[in-house]
C-alpha cells in the first residue's frame, strides 16, 4: 500500500511578530495557529478527494520540524504529532532535511512527502487532498500548489515554457521585471516522491542567500525532465502569518469560514459582524445567536436554544432549549430547558440542572442546582447542592468563604425547600427537603425537613409537616 506523511515547517523564530511566544502557538478563533495546520493534515483522509484514490493511501501521525522553543510547541501538542530538530535556520529546505531520520524510521516507509508550512492556518484539508491526489494521478515527482493573484506579493514566481511546462520558481528578490508581472505564484505546500526527494536535498547547493531553499527543487526536476504538477488554490489559503496585522486578518477570514459553516448546518446567526464563534464550538440546529455573542473554547450549544444578545460562554456545555441573555457562562454544565439572565454568572463547576430558571445578578460557582429550581435575582450559591423544585429568594447568598483559615465550606439545601429572600446561609449547613427559611434569617445551624425557621440566626420556629425526630421536637420545647 502507498504510505504518505506529512512535514509541517515550524522552527521559524517569528521575530517579525514581536513576542516571547513561538509564532505557531499565538491564538487564531481560540486555538493556535499549527492547530489549525494540523486539523487540516488529519482531516485529509475524509474528504472526498481522497477517499477516491484506488488504492487507498495510508499516513502516519505528522512530523513537526521545529526549532525556536521547540519544548513549547511540543509541550502544547504532546503525542498529536512526531517531532525533529533544525539545529539550524538554514532554509526550508535545511528543514526538511532535519525530518528525513524521523521521515526514514516510520513503519511502513511513506512513498510521498507532503510539505507545508505551521504558520498557514487557512489551508483546507481539501486542497491539501487534491494536492495527493493530483500527485498519485500523474505519477509525478514533484506536485505543488500555485495561486493567481493580480494583488502585489513577495512570493515566487511561476515560469513556464510556451507548452505550459513549469520550469523554475523565480523568488522576488532574484526576478527580472518580466518575470514579476507573472500572476501565477508559489504557495508553499508541496509533494515529493521520497526515493527522489533526499539524495537531491542531500546535495542541494545554497542560494545567494546562503540558504537551502524548497523553492530550488523545482528548477533540478525540471532539468532532469521530471513530471513536475501543479495544483491552483487561492492564495488566501496559503498566506502564512508574519506578524500581528496578518494575525488579525486571518482572524476575520478565518471567523467568517466559521460562522458560514453554523448558519449552513442550520444555526441562525442575526449578526455575523458581532459574534465571535471559535473553531472548536458546536452549535445545534435550530439554535439562534443573538448579536454580540461570544462562543469559545471548546463550548457545546444544544439544539433550539436562543443565546444573546451580548453573552459570553466560554468552555461549557449547554444542552437543549436554553435561553441565555446578556450573561456570563464559564466553564459550566446546563442540561436541557434551563434560562438564565439578562447580567447573571455561572463561573467554573457550575451545574445547572433540567428546567432550572436563574434571575437578573445572579451567581453560581462551583455548584449543583437541581430540577425546576427557581433562583431569583441578586442571589449567589456557591459550592453547595441545591434539590430539585427548590424556591432561592431574592439576595440569597452562601457565605462559603472562611477569610481567616481560607476554607470554603459546603451548604446542602434540601428537595422542595424554600429559602426566603435576603436569607444568608452561612455553611457547613444544611436545610432540609420542604424547609423554610423566613426572610433576612441567617442560617447557621442545620435545618431538619419539613421546618420552618427564621430570625438571626435563625432557630426553628414550627414544623409545616409532621416529624417523627425527636430532636426536632427538644428543639421546639426547648425554645419555646
């Protein structure tokens, strides 16, 4: 079976952006930039170009060459990806070369190199197939992608003979005035038939620039009468990133991919131009994003759920039929049916049960609040468990933090409990199933099921139900 694999060119420093952070780790729709080159790598087995081939093609996990901070880029991708060193920066095609011992060891051997840089986070896994493709179809030794482009560049040139034969890739610095009105550029991904590729990398003299240079294989294949191939893509995708201005331009481009591939699966998105969606999101059908909304991380919104306008969610899972308005959710968990807002919070470990309905400057952190509880305005629950069918007054609060020993302690409230409005539940406490809680009490001792309790602090006043506890019944005698 023919095996490819692929190298991702990374070792690059990133001067150009200005920044202690390797330039293929800065952050593109909330993930960095070689993520976006290697989701596309990976995908390339599914698409359709590729699934075409007859036979089928094998791969191996890619080779990422690095050097600049290497340990970063290999601590952010761990096990994803295969690694190799270039010592130094001596050109692409030094770099190469630095990924031929990795290259030569994989099981089995891959046939075909693919080639592309990790500072190009608008390729598409579907051009980088018709790429393979177009290379297995030919036979050829080399296949490489071109753009044309009427626009100003600094790529190379792409001359060919009067039969449309490629013959040599021109870099600006060394083109003639005739050959830089040619359209037609290099973008920078190639193919090379591997038994072909290493004695002539291996021999490549230096350019002008005392550097290895990809650029200049094609010029020795074409004067060894090499099938040479190329592929016509947009020069969008394969612009790489060099500094911040080029960062935020890809940051629009990329976003609008994004947003157009929600509303095509059935997401109505009111305003594109105010909701930011990062690429690791997913929405339902039928959902609708409301204007100036923000999705990111890697958030989960369910299908027929209406977010917006002006909410931001980050890193949580949101499950069918919510509504969240004008709010805050990081790092939470809300199952189906739950609405919340306008202006409330739910920070990380929140678990906000079916049917829960949280009010205006509302929190919570690091919770569970059961079914059908209703959590009315100014209120805060933090690290506690909240029953089902609970009633949370206006300006409840959990008083969980101890300044002194800096311990936060636990409040469990009960099924069916009601907590009056200004209630202060001052843990470790716990009120029981059907107890009530008389506004502005603060609760400091536990509260059996079934009673009612208020004052400062708080004592149990009567049982609405029936209890069989006898400590319940001392506790009554004993304050009346």
């Amino acid at each position: 079976m023919n095996t490819y694999a692929t190298v991702v060119l990374a070792a690059g420093k990133g001067t150009r952006m200005r920044s202690n952070l390797p330039k293929v780790l800065h952050p593109l729709a909330g993930v960095p930039l070689l993520a976006h080159v290697l989701n596309a790598v990976e995908s390339i087995p599914s698409t359709s170009a590729f699934s075409s081939l007859d036979p089928p093609m094998a791969t191996h996990r890619p080779v990422v060459v690095v050097g600049h901070e290497a340990a970063q880029i290999e601590a952010a991708f761990a096990q994803r990806c295969l690694y190799a060193i270039q010592a130094s920066q001596l050109g692409t095609g030094d770099a190469v070369l630095a990924a031929r011992g990795v290259l030569e060891a994989l099981e089995p051997r891959p046939q075909t190199i693919l080639v592309c840089y990790g500072d190009t986070p608008l390729i598409r896994s579907e051009l980088l197939a018709s790429i393979l493709t177009e290379h297995i179809a030919r036979k050829a030794t080399i296949t490489f992608l071109t753009a044309l482009t009427e626009r100003e560049s600094d790529f190379g040139r792409i001359v060919r003979d009067s039969a449309g034969r490629v013959r040599e890739i021109v870099e600006v610095k060394r083109a003639t005035k005739e050959q830089m009105r040619i359209k037609e550029v290099n973008s920078g991904v190639y193919c090379f038939d591997r038994s072909w590729l290493w004695p002539v990398l291996q021999d490549l003299p230096r350019n002008a620039s005392g550097e290895y240079y990809l650029t200049d294989l094609i010029g020795i294949a074409s004067a060894q009468e090499r099938v040479i191939a190329t592929v016509t893509g947009t020069l969008d995708e394969s612009t790489g990133i060099n500094n911040r201005v080029q960062l935020a331009e890809a940051e629009q481009m990329l976003r609008r991919r994004i947003l157009e591939r929600h509303m095509y699966a059935g997401v109505t998105i009111v305003d594109p131009t105010t909701t930011y969606i990062d690429n690791d999101v997913k929405i339902g059908m039928d959902s609708v994003i409301l204007p100036g909304t923000f999705l990111t991380g890697k958030t989960t919104i369910g299908s027929s759920c209406r977010i917006g306008p002006g909410t931001t969610i980050d890193q949580s899972v949101i499950g069918d039929e919510c509504v969240i308005r004008n709010s805050v959710v990081e790092g939470a968990t809300f199952e189906d049916g739950v609405s919340m807002g306008p202006f409330s919070h739910c920070r990380p470990g929140a678990h906000l049960a079916r049917g829960v309905r949280m009010g205006n400057f509302a929190e919570v952190k690091n919770a569970f609040v059961g079914e059908e509880t209703d959590m009315h305005h100014f209120s805060y629950i933090g690290d506690a468990t909240v029953g089902d069918h609970v009633n949370i007054g206006a300006g409840t609060i959990t008083s969980n933090y101890n300044g002194i020993t800096k311990q936060k302690y636990h409040t469990t409230i009960g099924d069916g409990a009601f907590i009056g409005c200004d209630t202060i539940l001052v843990p470790p406490v716990t009120v029981g199933e059907q107890a009530m809680t008389g506004a502005g009490s603060v609760v400091n001792k536990d509260i059996p099921p079934g009673a009612l309790a208020f004052g400062v602090p708080a004592r149990v006043q009567r049982m609405l139900q029936p209890s069989h506890d006898d400590t319940v019944k001392r506790s009554l005698q004993k304050e009346e």
